[in-house]
C-alpha cells in the first residue's frame, strides 16, 4: 500500500481561482490566481470559464515544475452539480453530463 499520495486542490472563486497541491498533509505550494473583469466578461456564463481557467491552472502547475503524473487524486470545491452528500466520489457519466 502507498504511504504518500499528491493532491491537486482547486478552489474556484467568482474574481479568483486557488489551487494547492499537498503530498498528504504537507502543502508543496499554492497559488491565487486572481481574474480580471476584463477576462471574465468575456465568458457568458460561468461554465464557459472552464478552458480559461484549467489552462491557466496547467500553466501555474508548470511554473512551479510539479509533474501532474504524480499526482493521485484531484479535489475541486463547487461546481454545477445536482445537490449530493459531501464526500468522495468517483466521476462518473451524470456527474459529466451536470458539469456541460
């Protein structure tokens, strides 16, 4: 069984989005990405900001040279889901199908 295990969290905010990664408990780095109306105007709704923000998310991982590769598990705060229990679960198709 694996010992350490790399996660990527995304905190996506209306003006901001704030990402960290942790190996377990111990915080490799985070950043806030601060977004600027000038950008988000662009956007019709918030679903459209989805290209936007995952690359500038990819492109802050790169900068601090993390390797996604190693990464175990992805944790994301909102998002347009139909109301369910908090926990973990597994993506499947109808969590797919409420996010597009």
């Amino acid at each position: 069984m694996k010992n350490s295990y790399k996660i990527l969290a995304i905190n996506p905010g209306s003006t901001s989005t704030k990402i960290a990664v942790y190996e377990n408990e111990k915080l490799i780095f985070k950043e806030t990405i601060s977004h600027s109306n000038s950008d988000l105007e662009k956007f019709d709704k918030i679903t459209d900001q989805f290209n936007y923000r995952k690359d500038i998310i990819l492109d802050t991982i790169k900068k601090q040279n993390f390797d996604l590769s190693e990464l175990d598990a992805i944790v994301g705060r909102g998002g347009n889901f139909k109301p369910v229990e908090g926990g973990t679960y597994k993506v499947n198709k109808e969590m797919i199908n409420d996010l597009i």
